[in-house]
C-alpha cells in the first residue's frame, strides 16, 4: 500500500504493531505495555497511529517481539 501522508505511515505502523502484539498472543494492549515496561495510553495512540513514533522507541517495541526493523518494515510493502 502506497503512503500518501506522514499520518498514513502512522496508521500502518500501528496496524503492524496490533498485528505483532496479536501474533505475540498478547490480547490487549493494557497486557502487552504492562509486561514490557510501555505506558499503556502511550503505547495504545501509537497502536491507533494518533501519535508519529520515534525510531527509537519502535526498536524497543520491536525489540519485545524480537523482530527486526527490517522484518517490521517489509510488513508494510504488503
């Protein structure tokens, strides 16, 4: 899917991230931020794609579902 704006990019981004912590079997997003030390409010606007991400935090999530950034970003050339 082609990205049209900043804030499309930020839609994919958390629609991979849903799709990781569903994978990961973590049913929640309130579960999966508690457990690995994320501010759930924080955690659930990145999720939703209201907030851009910074790459450093997108490593650290990514880092909790031991997945590259590159395994994360062919995610959303699908």
């Amino acid at each position: 899917m082609p990205v049209k704006s900043r804030n499309d990019l930020s839609i994919q981004i958390g629609k991979a991230l849903k799709e990781l912590r569903l994978e990961a079997g973590y049913t929640s997003q309130e579960e999966f931020a508690w457990k690995n030390d994320f501010d759930r409010n924080h955690y659930s606007k990145m999720e939703r794609g209201d907030i851009d991400i910074k790459v450093v935090t997108l490593a650290k999530i990514l880092e909790a579902f031991d997945t590259s950034l590159e395994d994360f970003f062919s995610r959303l050339e699908k």
